[in-house]
C-alpha cells in the first residue's frame, strides 16, 4: 500500500509539473499547431507536388540568404523527391557557377553532381550582410528544430510517431511576424532595433526579417488546371515540407522498412507463442 501510494505521487507530481511547464511555455509563445503533412503517420510520403512548390519558394526567396550545403541538383531527380526528371536537373544546374581551382578563372557551371551554392563566400561574409546574424543552414534545419509538449502529451508521440515538430515550428514561424509589437507581448518586453517582432521565435525578437508575403512567389497552374493560393499560408506549407525533405529525404523508405519489421516481430512473437504452448502442452505446470 505505501509503494502505491508512492507511484500515485510520483504520477501526480510529474502530471503537477507538465501542467505548469505548459502554462510557463504559453504565456510566453503561443501553441504551436500541427499541420496536416501528407508525410505525417506510419504510412505518411511525401507529395511531389508540394515538394516541388516548395523548392520554387526556397529558389526564389530563402536562397538569397540561407545555403543548402549538403542538397545536391542531382537529390532533385531521386525517387521520393520533386520529381524533376534529368534534364530539368542538368538544365538547372547549369544557370549556377560553383568554384572551381581547375577551370579558368576559378569557376564553372554547375553539374548535377555539384552541391547547392551558397549565397556567400563565408559565414563572415554572410554575418556582415545580415546585420551580424548567421542564416542557419537549410540543409537538416527541419530537424534541428522542433516543439515542446508538456508531460503527459510527449509521451503520446511515441505511439503516434509525431516527428513533424520542425515542420510544424517553421510554418508557425513564417506566419507569426508582427508589423508592431502586439499587446500579447511579454510584459515590459522591448523590442532590439534592427530586430522583428514573431510570436514563436524564442525571445520573440529575431534579426531575420519577414521573408515572404502573399503574392511573393507566382505559382503556375498544375496539369489539371488547378492553382494554388499565392499566400503566406501556403508558401510556409510548402517551403516547410521542402525542409523536410531536404533532413529526411528517404523518410517514406524508412517508415515502409519500420513497418515490414513490425509485421515481422509480430509474426515472430506469434510463432514463439505456439511454439511454447506446443513444447509445454503435455508438461503439468
């Protein structure tokens, strides 16, 4: 009776303190909300066409700034990816200039072979056109970021397979910029100059600048004749999806080997079952 009632304090005190842990984390960033990824789930893959979308927007607005040192042109065209087919690749790769100490003049065009090239030359140089801020690498940055949930929530994630909290913090991060300080702001916050005001970055002042707005990428009509909305919302969505693909490109390969070893355990545990009840079903025991 007393080791019970000890675990029921534990419980109670873990719960005690997950329920304040929440209530610290809001009133400070709001609650992120999950996005419904057509890569999110057991069977979840990615939609090419988003993929697709995504890598316009990160071509035409976040590459400007952000590098993408471990994406090749040539992950463009693998399976699972956006899909662009060969020469799309060869013919893309070709409008960009990498270095080169062979070629004359120190540069040449780019193969599909080549790594994504960085807006700039080094992380110095990059800082000094950024007002002293570093933009982070877009390479893994989907999974270097992430949510917090409070205890009990987290633990429903290992039976949910939730990993699309960095997806779901750079949608929310995208959308949560504020021309002025808001009246939801911490109490006697100040905002740095150079600095913008988001709701979901922590400290809530960040050097970068609201990057996209609607209308900034212009989307062309799909096969079907369907367009998509040129909005923020759905700029974030599809950049945020690019983002994890280019951290997890063989994510659906992966959770298709997680389930075939599922079923496998599964069958193994039946087949140790019978085979114990066989071995054992003339022994009294």
């Amino acid at each position: 009776m007393f080791k019970t009632k000890i675990i029921i304090a534990t419980v109670a005190a873990l719960i005690g303190l997950g329920s304040v842990a929440q209530a610290q984390d809001h009133g400070s960033t709001p609650h992120i909300e999950r996005q419904p990824w057509s890569f999110a789930g057991i069977f979840g893959t990615y939609d090419e066409h988003q993929l697709q979308r995504g890598f316009q927007v990160f071509r035409e607005v976040c590459a400007s700034c952000h590098s993408a040192r471990l994406l090749a042109f040539r992950n463009l065209n693998e399976e699972g990816g956006p899909g662009f087919s060969e020469e799309q690749v060869k013919a893309l790769a070709a409008e960009y200039e990498v270095a080169d100490a062979t070629a004359v003049d120190g540069v040449r065009p780019a193969v599909p072979a080549d790594r994504w090239p960085s807006p700039f030359a080094n992380d110095q140089e990059a800082r000094d056109a950024n007002g002293g801020a570093l933009p982070p690498d877009f390479s893994v940055l989907a999974k270097a970021r992430g949510v917090s949930d409070p205890f009990p929530t987290w633990a429903f994630n290992y039976f949910t397979g939730y990993q699309e909290g960095g997806p779901d913090y750079i949608h929310a991060l995208l959308n949560g910029y504020h021309e002025e300080v808001p009246e939801t702001a911490p109490e006697g916050f100040e905002l740095p100059d150079g600095k913008y005001y988001n709701d979901y970055f922590p400290g809530h002042a960040i050097g970068m600048a609201p990057p996209i707005a609607d209308g900034s990428v212009t989307y062309e009509p799909g096969e079907d004749g369907q367009t998509v909305p040129e909005t923020l919302e759905q700029y974030s969505t599809d950049v945020a999806a690019f983002m994890m693909w280019t951290a997890e490109p063989h994510l659906a390969g992966r959770k298709q080997t997680g389930f075939v070893v599922l079923l496998f355990l599964v069958g193994f545990a039946a087949l140790m079952w019978a085979t114990k009840r066989k071995i054992w079903a003339g022994i009294e025991h």
